[in-house]
C-alpha cells in the first residue's frame, strides 16, 4: 500500500504555489537587507528578494492555470 506524504511535504508543496507566501519572503530578505551595513551583503540580500518576487508570479501563474 502506498504511503501518503507526510504533512510537512504536503505544506512544503502548498507553499510553492501560494503567492503571498513568496511575497512575504521577500519583503523580509528587503528588511533584513536594510539592516545590513556590507554593500555586498545588501546586494545580495536585494538580490535574494527579487527572485522570491519571481516566485510570487510563477506561483500566482500556476494558480491561474
């Protein structure tokens, strides 16, 4: 008999098609990217945002389809 997945898989999962969870995400990396006095730091922090924006539309698109 095959196994169901576990509830953490399952939420894990949800989560890459739930937008505001992307969206969330990103506006955290923003904050934390504020507090951050290395430029480069920064930059990458900015960086990471950004792409979690990304995910938001890919989610936001897989939703829609």
């Amino acid at each position: 008999m095959a196994r169901l997945p576990s509830q953490r898989i399952v939420a894990t999962l949800f989560k890459r098609f739930d937008a505001q969870h992307w969206r969330d995400r990103a506006g955290e990396a923003r904050a934390n990217a504020a507090k951050l006095d290395d430029p480069d730091a920064r930059r990458l922090m900015f960086e990471i945002a950004i792409t979690y924006d990304h995910l938001a539309i890919k989610a936001e698109e897989a939703r829609s389809s």
